[in-house]
C-alpha cells in the first residue's frame, strides 16, 4: 500500500509543479508521478527532508525539485522543437 501513496503523491506533485509553472508535463498521468518522483529527489540532494512528509517524500523539498526538473524538461523541449 505504501507504494501505491508514494506513485499518487509524486503524480499530485508532478502535477502541481505543471500547474505552477503553467506548463504541461509530457506523457500525462505517467509523466506527473515520474517528475514527482525524480522532483523528490533533487529537491531531497538540494534541501534534504525539511517539512511534512507524506508517503516517504518530503513535500516542499519534492515539489521544488519538480518544478526546477518541469522548468529544465520544458526548456529543453521547445529548444528542441525550433531546432
């Protein structure tokens, strides 16, 4: 059951830093939790395990390492595509 949580929260923390940014994460459903799950861990090497926690991801350390990994991801992608 504890990963089933894990996968939802880094889906609603990939999901959030999109919003944030106003930008689309690719891949849908499965792109949200990937870049929640690889958010959580650059924000956990840049600020550790600083405030709540839920499903084993700190979530403020999480949210700031997907937005930074949606920023990087969307630059990338439309430097792409004028390529």
């Amino acid at each position: 059951m504890g990963f089933i949580i894990f996968l939802i929260v880094g889906g609603i923390i990939g999901w959030l830093a999109g919003m944030i940014l106003g930008k689309d994460v690719p891949g849908g459903i499965i792109g949200n939790i990937i870049a929640g799950i690889i958010g959580a861990w650059i924000g956990g090497a840049l600020l550790g395990d600083m405030g709540p926690t839920v499903g084993g991801m700190a979530i403020i350390p999480a949210l700031i390492g997907a937005i930074i990994l949606v920023f990087v991801v969307s630059f990338i992608m439309k430097k792409m595509s004028h390529a």
